[in-house]
C-alpha cells in the first residue's frame, strides 16, 4: 500500500514538473472553416478563453467562413472579443477564402486583423436568411486590411504590437532567439474536436437536405424490409444530423414540407410496385425541394449540381437496395424455381399491372395481367417468377383450370 501511494506521489511530481518546464506560452491559431453554426461558434469562444488560462502569449482566428447561421452563439463571441484575456487577431485566410456576414463585421471592427490578397468580404446579411443589404461585398483591397499571404507572416508582423485585454494593455512577443537569428515562438493550431465535428457535418444546405432524405428513404427501406435493423439505426443518425441543420439553417418551411412530399410519393410509388410516373414525380419534388431548401442570401444558396448526388442515391434506394434487400431477406432455397410457383396469398393494393403480394407473411412485389382485376384483398396464386416480380393470378382463375 506504502509502495503504491509512493509510485503515485513520484508520478505526480514528474507530471507537474513536466507541464511547468515543458509549457512555454505560445500562440494558439483557433482554425474554424465552413458556415459557422452554435457548435463552431462556441468552440471559438471557449478556445480563447482557454488560451488565456493557459498564459498563451496570443490567439488568432484563423477564418474562412461563408455565413455566419445563428446570432446569440455570435453575441457571446463578441462580447468575449471586447475584453478579452489575452491579445485576440484575425486573419482571412489561405486565399480564397471568405469572412461573410456577422464573422467579417466582427474582424473589420477588431483592433489587428489582416487578410490574405484573393479572399473576401460579403458582410450582409449578418446573419443567414436575414434581409439583405447593399454594397457590402469586398474584394480583399477593399477591406482596408493588411495584407498577408501566410498566417506566419502575419504572426511575423505583430511582434512588439500592444493589445487592448481584459487585464489592460498588452504588448506581445510572436518571435523569439534561435541560434543566429529569432523564429517563432510555438504555434498550436487549435481545430474542434470530434463532437463538434460530428454535428457540422450538417452544417452546410446541400448536406442537410442529403441526411434528410436519405434518413427518410433508409426508414422506408427498414419498413418494407421488415423488422428493426443496422437500417435504423443509420436512419436515426441521420434525421438526427437533419434536425441540426435544419435548426440552425434559414431552411425554407414550403421546401421542407415539399422534401418529406417526394420521399412520400416515392414511398407510394414503390408500394404500387414501381409506378414510374409517380416515381419521376418524387424524384423531381426531391430536386426541388433541395435546390430551393435554405434562403442562403447569395452566402450560403443550395447549389442544384449537389443536391442531384442525394436525389440519386434516395432513386437508388427505392428502385434497386429495396427490392434486392427485401428479396434476400424473405427469399428461401426454392425462389426462382418451381418450388415458388403454386404458393397462395393475398393482393396488398390494386395491381395496374404491379402491385405488392403477401406470401407466408413476406411482401413481394409482382405482377399480373391488366384483366386480371386484382385489388387489395384479392387471393391470388404465384404462376411464375420474372426477375425481380413474382407474376401472379386470381386464385379463382388458376381453380378453373386446375383438372
């Protein structure tokens, strides 16, 4: 017991010997690119408040932001910015990069900030989806900013240069002795981490409307499928990431309610057995919809040649993973020969010739002929098997011919 408590003693020392000899204060470049939804904003915020308990020497923000997506997340940015613990820069870049919206008012009314030659300003709206103002985009000239190519040659150039804080002015020193000439002092280039990470993935129009609508179709791929699965969970994953983005994105309600339409149409579509007209109707709505699906101000539009990937993958859902899926999972050694042929059932919807058939318990999708009259309810007898369909008869049709 002695020796353990021992050994932990000795461990701790060598811990806090190791972070008061090994802990120099350094710069801390806080790195956050993409719209800037409450996660990336917050980050932000708590990177310079961190930095300043670590005894950095400086925090820069290192932007390159189309919009900025939600205003309180960006109230308390600015408010830490107006004192804060420890000399705050900013610099717009590489190029081409973007400081749009409230994010670029905030660098222009900082005390040091600088941009790099070939990146921009859109400063309205502040806040995506707000109204729009005028003659507020700037070319990189245009701001008034230093320019600097390189975040180290930005960091270069503060050395010796004071800073308003919290504590009162600061004067910083980004360079230090080496050898027979100064360098920089330690840069750390902080980037959020995995759980803010997680939810940014739906930060931006085109991947939203893509968790949207391909949660929905992979819950209609679980439903026809039959029974809770993998499916599932990944659809849950998804809306979940959907409900984020669409919290914090100025997402059109007419666009939202016309993407859930078309996943319903193609629903209804594969449940009459692959109705292609109703089937081109969802795929259009899809198009649409998420074409249309934020009010991006000119900062963060949808673009149409991304959103046409998510429509295609939901059509490859409805019209090929369903089926084959649904197939294998209810198939047995005899599908596909004359073992199937002869098996009984009911029709689960109006056959115009496809419809949907339940065997033994398993949904098949099928065929008839036009004259055949089958509407839901209808008993009917597998004849034969084509590909994919089971071609089906009434049963009263097949007890006529029977000797």
């Amino acid at each position: 017991m002695a020796r353990a408590v021992l050994i932990a003693a000795l461990f701790m020392l060598v811990v806090a010997c190791t972070d008061e000899t090994g802990s120099e204060p350094g710069i801390d470049v806080i790195d956050v690119s993409g719209p800037l939804d409450v996660s990336a904003l917050d980050f932000m915020n708590q990177s310079i408040i961190e930095a300043g308990k670590r005894g950095q020497v400086l925090a820069v923000l290192q932007i390159d932001s189309p919009a900025v997506l939600v205003g309180e997340a960006l109230t308390r940015l600015e408010e830490t910015l107006v004192s804060p613990p420890l000399p705050v820069a900013a610099w717009v870049g590489p190029a081409p990069a973007q400081a749009n919206g409230g994010i670029g008012q905030i660098v222009l009314e900082m005390g040091q900030a600088s941009i790099s030659a070939g990146s921009s300003m859109n400063l309205m709206p502040a806040i995506a989806g707000e109204p729009m103002g005028t003659g507020e985009s700037m070319t990189a000239d245009e701001t008034g900013l230093a320019l600097y190519p390189s975040i180290r040659q930005y960091l270069q150039s503060l050395d010796g240069v004071t800073f308003e804080t919290s504590a009162g002015p600061v004067t910083v020193e980004t360079l230090e002795p080496f050898e027979d000439g100064v360098t920089l002092k330690t840069v750390t280039f902080r980037q959020p981490g995995i759980g803010t990470r997680f939810w940014r993935l739906a930060a931006t129009p085109e991947a939203a409307f893509f968790f949207l609508v391909v949660g929905l179709a992979i819950a209609s791929f679980e439903f026809f499928a039959i029974g809770p699965g993998v499916a599932a969970g990944v659809a849950a994953l998804s809306l979940l990431l959907a409900g984020w983005g669409i919290v914090n994105l100025p997402v059109k309600p007419w666009a939202l309610g016309l993407a859930v339409l078309g996943w319903a149409v193609l629903t209804a579509a594969y449940q009459k057995g692959g109705v292609l007209a109703l089937t081109l109707l969802g795929a259009v709505m899809l198009q649409v919809a998420g074409t249309f699906f934020v009010d991006g101000s000119g900062q963060i539009d949808p673009r149409w040649y991304l959103v046409l990937p998510s429509v295609l993958a939901v059509l490859f859902f409805f019209l090929l993973a369903m089926p084959t899926v649904q197939r294998a999972r209810f198939s047995t050694g005899t599908i596909g020969r004359d073992g199937m042929i002869g098996e009984t059932g009911i029709a689960l919807d109006r056959f115009d010739p496809d419809g949907m058939v339940e065997i033994n318990g398993a949904r098949w999708r099928a065929t008839a002929h036009r004259e055949a009259g089958l509407v839901a309810g209808s008993e009917i007898t597998v004849a034969g098997v084509d590909g994919m369909f089971l071609e089906v008869e009434p049963m009263e049709r097949t007890a006529k011919t029977d000797p």
